[in-house]
C-alpha cells in the first residue's frame, strides 16, 4: 500500500458575528477562497463552551455584540487554559483602538472587502499548525 503524505488539517476559524447575514456571508466567502473550518456563532455565551471543545486557531470576534462586548468576550476566551495563545482579528465600524493595541488583537473596520481579510486572517493565523 503506498504511504500517503499527511495532509495537514484545515485552521479552525470560530467566528462570532451577532448578525447571522453577515456571518453567513462571510462563511460562504472565507470557504469558497481558503480552506478554513470555520463556526459561527451569533452569542458571546455559547462561544466560550464552543471554543472549549473546537479549540480554534483563530478568533474572529465582532466588536459590537450582545451580552458582552468583543473585547470582553475576548477576555474570557483567552481565560480558558488552552486557549491563551489564540490569536483574535476584531471586526466593527466602531474600534476601541487602545484595548486593541493593548491585548494585540488585529483590528478591522467595517466595511472590508473579502480578499482583504482573507490576507489579514493568513496573516493572523500559526505558522505551525499542530493538533
């Protein structure tokens, strides 16, 4: 039987974006450019038990979200052990610059043309990529 490279797994992206539109939109985008497993999520709360379980390599949080905003919600994903190290892009029309720069979080504005955040997230995203 011939020995077949292994083929590396595609990053794990958890999106969550309270507009369920524009996280779709996103979704088919990201997926018809890029290899990416990406979930989507409209909640900040079920995020944190989702991460837990998919332990992504990336976050793409929006800024403006219910129950607690994308910098909080930022907080308690870098809180769980094994999720500290995970990089995050934050995404609104309104950015709170400081807390960004602060917690090194990629920040973009709203609106972003596709290919321009497909080049942000290749770039936010391990180089190694083990699991």
């Amino acid at each position: 039987m011939p020995k077949h490279k292994k083929q590396a797994k595609p990053h794990i992206i958890l999106v969550v974006e309270a507009d369920a539109e524009i996280g779709s939109f996103l979704l088919e985008a990201f997926c018809e450019k890029a290899s990416y497993q990406m979930v989507l999520l409209t909640h900040s709360i079920p995020a944190l038990q989702v991460a837990e379980e998919i332990k992504p390599d990336l976050f793409i949080l929006n800024y403006d979200l219910p129950q607690a905003n994308g910098v909080e919600l930022y907080d308690r994903l870098h809180a769980v052990k094994g999720l500290e190290d995970v990089p995050a892009i934050m995404v609104s029309a309104n950015l709170p610059e400081q807390e960004l720069k602060r917690r090194k979080i990629v920040g973009i504005k709203t609106p972003v043309e596709v290919d321009e955040f497909l080049a942000v997230i290749q770039k936010a995203l391990p180089d190694e990529h083990l699991h």
